[in-house]
C-alpha cells in the first residue's frame, strides 16, 4: 500500500498516522477536565471533539457531557435544546429529561410540568419514567394544582416498581396533608412510611414529619419520642438536627447558619456553583446531603452567625432568581 493510501486510511479510522491524539484521548481529557470541575476547559474540550469527529461513536455522548458543562442553567437549556433538534431517539430522551429539570430548577413550574408531562407520554417504556412522574407531581404542587398533583403521586406511590420514587412520593403526600392542616392525616402517613421497609431509605423524613405532626396535635410525648428516635439511629444528618432545634433550641446554638443555593448529583456541578458564588465574594462550602435515597453535593453559602442573618442573606438570593434554603449544618 502506498505511504499516501495509509495515512489516508489511518485518518478515516480517526487514528493519528503518526503517534499523537486519538478521538479517545480526546474525549478522555475533556472527561477528566469535566470531573475536575474544571467546566471551562472542559466545555472547549467538547466543543473541539464534536467539530472535529462529527461521525465518531462518542459523538453524542460528548455532546451531552458538553451541555452539562455549561456555566449557567440558561446556557445548558440552550445546548440541550440543539442537541435535541439532531439526536438520535436515546440522546434526545435524554436531553428533553434535563431540558425539563432545569425548568424546575429556576422555578418555571408550569413549563417543566408540561415538559414532564410530555416526556412520560413520549417516553412510555423508559426506566426513567418514575422520576419524570414525581417531578411532574412536585411542579403541579407548586403550581397550587393539589388535586392533580395527589392523583400523579398516589398513582406512582400505588403502581411504581422503584422503591425510591414510590418513597418521595410518600413523603410528598404526607408532606401536603400537613401542610393543609390535617396534622392528623399526615402523621399515620409517615408513621406507616417509616415502618415500610421498601422506604428505609426515607425513614429519617418520616420520622420527622410524623414527629412534627404529633407535637402539632400536643402529643408532646410521642413527639419527643420520635426526636430522640431520630437523633439515635441517625445522628449525623440534617434531620437530626432539625430533630435536637425542636427538643432544645438552644443545643443547636453553635450550629453554622447557611442558604443552599443549589444540589447536584455531580459534584463538577457543584464545584461549578461554587466558583460563581466566589467570584461575587461569597463564602462557599459543598457539603454531602441527602434527599431520600438521592446522594447530592449541596452548594452553602455561608456561615451565618444566626438563622436570622441566613434568612436576610436568602432573601437577596431569592430577589436575584435563585430557588435557595436556609439550612443548618
């Protein structure tokens, strides 16, 4: 074979003639540069490997990894979107799923429910229809739409097969039952939750909210008796020390103050976060948090001396756009 011929050849099969990158170098160091939380870098790294192997295998992939390592939720819907109008079936499922998320995430209730909406009835047989349902069923609760949002989530809590999907459910069922004022409703709710034993993982949620609900019927004892519950089984978590503010304020005293401005799965996310909030002089830690069985990095400004300071400190966050809690930890 001619010299010309070979090197020719080489380069259809997206291989360097002689030693260099291949597209799964490539792809690699972008992956690292991801994981790294250097979103950036990682983000040019992507757009690169897309321009230059539009036909390779981990086109697509690249592409998703690409929109999530945008630097704000705006410029993210924005490369999902593009993503989507090309993608093949699998890839578009799963850029209108995050298309969706980040609706929720900056409080547009009534787009993401219909996004969610439309993505459970497009996407019938996919493993992550349960979550597009409870995240239907919280968008509508949102939205002040009670009745729609208890038929969604009592559906996925009869008929659902994952355990965790069926949990948070549960807990956002009892949660409006209290909410409405039938504190008496809500506390058999979580009870029965936390004896169930597909929902072990939510069993400090429950245990809180029945402890709560049973102090607001003046159960005191049975309420104190659930605290303590809490605080023995599951001593390092954010319920236990809900659980120890509301058996002895003052025992949380030296507790540090902060507004969670954001919770991710990735923790390149978070670090991405953080950077922003740095940049505007902002203290910033990442701290691990729990929501039922999901494992998050949880973005906190702060520290605040008090809870008072965390609460005027959220609320310029708030007047900004950002969906943020003051949380204590």
């Amino acid at each position: 074979m001619k010299k010309a011929s070979l090197i020719l050849l080489l380069l259809a099969l997206g291989r360097p003639a002689f030693g260099g990158e291949t597209p799964e170098d490539a792809y690699r160091d972008a992956v690292q540069a991801f994981e790294s939380g250097k979103m950036e870098e990682a983000g040019g790294k992507l757009e690169a490997f897309r321009k230059r192997y539009p036909s390779h295998r981990l086109y697509w992939t690249a592409g998703l990894l690409w929109a999530r390592s945008a630097s704000d939720p705006a410029s993210a819907e924005k490369r999902f979107r593009e993503l989507a109008g090309k993608a093949p079936a699998g890839t578009r499922s799963e850029c209108e799923l995050e298309i969706a998320h980040l609706g929720l995430m900056q409080d547009r209730f009534e787009e993401a429910e219909a996004a969610y909406a439309s993505w459970v009835k497009t996407y019938e047989n996919d493993e992550r229809r349960e979550s597009a349902l409870f995240w239907r069923g919280a968008c509508l609760r949102e939205m002040g739409k009670e009745k729609e949002a208890r038929d969604v989530l009592a559906g996925l809590l009869r008929k659902g097969r994952q355990s965790m999907w069926r949990s948070l459910s549960a807990l956002l069922l009892a949660a409006m039952e209290f909410e409405s004022g039938d504190s008496s409703a809500a506390r058999r709710s979580y009870l029965d939750l936390s004896n169930e034993g597909w929902a072990a993982e939510v069993r400090p949620q429950a245990l809180l909210g029945a402890a709560k609900s049973s102090l607001a019927l003046r159960r005191s004892g049975e309420g104190k008796k659930l605290l303590d519950e809490i605080i023995r089984e599951f001593p390092d978590t954010y319920e236990a020390v809900e659980a120890k503010s509301l058996l002895e304020p003052s025992a949380v005293a030296a507790q540090k103050w902060g507004v969670q401005v954001g919770a991710f799965s990735q923790l390149a996310n978070a670090e991405a976060v953080k950077r922003t909030c740095e940049a505007r002089g902002f203290g910033v830690e990442i701290i691990d948090k729990l929501f039922g069985s999901l494992a998050l990095k949880a973005v906190v400004v702060g520290p605040y001396e008090n809870r008072e300071r965390a609460e005027s400190a959220a609320r310029s966050f708030r007047g900004g756009g950002a969906n943020c809690i003051v949380i204590a930890y």
